[in-house]
C-alpha cells in the first residue's frame, strides 16, 4: 500500500509542471489580451488581480486532479467503468473555476458580471481541461505505443527464435538414381540452379560456398524445399534462399541478385521479380 502510494505521489509530481504551465499560460492570455476591464487599479495591482486567476485555474486544477487520479487508482479494478474520470474531472475544473473567476472578478477585480463577461470566462476556464484531455490522451497513446512495440519485440524473438530452430532442421536432396543424396541444413543452402540433366546446389561451408550436381531436375528438387519458406524462385532456371541474400541489383531493364560470400551475380526474371521483393 505504502509502495502504491509513494508511486501515485510520485507520478502526481510529474504532473505538476504541466499544471503550472497551463496556469502560466492562462495568466499570459489575460495579461496580453485584457479579457476583462481592471482600469480602475494601477498595474501592479492589475498584474497581482490577474495573478490571482491564474493561481485560481492552478489550485482547482490540482485539487481535482489528485483526488481523480487517487480515485482512479483505488477503484478502477473493482469499476473498470470509471473512464468517465477524464470527462467527470475536465467538467468539475471549468465548473468551479468558472464560479471561483466570476466571484473573483465581482469582488477583487469590481468588474460588473454580465453575460457577456460570463461567456469570456466559461472559454477561459474551459482551456485547462481541454488542455489535460489533450495532454492524457497523448500520453495514453505513447503507453498503448510502448505496449505495443514490446509486444512486437517478443513475437521477433519468438519467430527468429522458430525461424532458427526451423532451419537448423537437415535435409536430404535425392538425385533420381538414389546414389548421389546430399544431406544438408537448410540454413547453409545458398542456391538451387538448373544445369541442363542436373541440378547444382550450392551451401556455406565454414566460409566459403560449395557446389555439387544432383542428377535431378529443379521441379522435383523445389517440391522438397517447398515446406521451407525461405526459398525462393528468382528465375525459371534457379531457387535461392532468401537468407543468403545481400541485395537486389538493377541495370536497365535487368535484374541481379547479390549473395552473401558470393560472387557470382544471380539473375532475376520480371516474372518473380514482385514475389522476390515482398520477400525481401
């Protein structure tokens, strides 16, 4: 209980300056644009007089504040429908500083209240709390925002964590005369390419990139990569593994992919070219 409130003080601290800011704020309109006849007093007395509604704005502000927020606090988890807090306490500060500037101005500032004096000082009061809506709201937005990025932050963990777990699985690469198998990870997969009567699969070993020809044609070996989605046709003639790529390069009206620990430039047809990119 004792930690709760300590927070709840702590956290109402941070609101103070913007309090003070609104409140400044509000002293600067009326000090600059007059709302209200004070000719009757010297400056300095006018300047206290309109120092005065600016304390005013500030003292409602801070009482309705901090007895809304401990209210809030302390039974929100038994009424969830208290989210009328905001509106509720926007409504209470215009409607005691409104009362609270009208008798200020009548029997400090011996202005005569009339309608019209009436309606400057209900837009007048009606700012703060326009102000803390706006104020409450950002700040729900930049809480609801943080949520969310740490939320996306461990599905990236827990997908490249699958994604690891997924291509660290082996595969075996059947050529059609069953003797020439080539059992590999997925991940060290570089590229699948067409060579005539053969197909040439290229992986990362240590550093460097290996090939071998499978006697086998590019269908039948895509139809066993096919469960793994990090493969991609970029031509009709070759497969590649999205990992392994480095970038996408253009001249004209052709297309090269680059390879990490390749060389070697690997063509790319307008037909898989959008594919290629989403993937990328």
């Amino acid at each position: 209980m004792k930690i709760k409130f300590a927070y709840f003080l702590y956290s109402f601290k941070e609101d103070l300056r913007l309090l003070l800011g609104i409140s400044f704020g509000i002293f600067l309109f009326i000090l600059f644009f007059q709302p209200f006849l004070l000719d009757k007093f010297e400056f300095n007395n006018r300047l206290l007089i309109e120092l005065g509604l600016g304390a005013i704005i500030f003292l409602f502000m801070v009482l309705v504040r901090f007895l809304v927020q401990w209210l809030k606090q302390k039974y929100e988890q038994s009424y969830p429908v208290y989210g009328i807090s905001a509106f509720l306490g926007g409504f209470i500060i215009m409607s005691l500083c409104s009362v609270a500037f009208a008798f200020y101005l009548r029997y400090v500032g011996q202005v005569s209240i009339s309608f019209f004096v009436m309606v400057k000082i209900i837009l007048i009061c009606l700012a703060p709390p326009a102000a803390l809506w706006q104020y409450d709201k950002v700040a729900e937005l930049k809480e609801e925002n943080e949520l969310l990025r740490q939320e996306k932050e461990m599905i990236q963990e827990k997908v490249e964590q699958f994604e690891d777990d997924f291509l660290n699985k082996s595969i075996t690469l059947i050529s059609e005369n069953n003797a020439e198998n080539l059992s590999l990870q997925i991940a060290d997969i570089a590229f699948v390419k067409s060579a005539d009567n053969y197909v040439e699969v290229a992986w990362k070993e240590g550093d460097v990139i290996r090939k071998k020809l499978l006697r086998n044609t590019l269908r039948n070996i895509e139809q066993q990569i096919k469960p793994y989605a990090n493969f991609i046709r970029c031509h009709r003639v070759c497969i590649v593994n999205t990992r392994f790529i480095a970038k996408l390069e253009r001249n004209y009206s052709n297309y090269w992919l680059i390879l990490k620990g390749y060389a070697d430039r690997i063509p790319v047809s307008r037909q898989y070219l959008l594919k290629l990119k989403e993937a990328i």
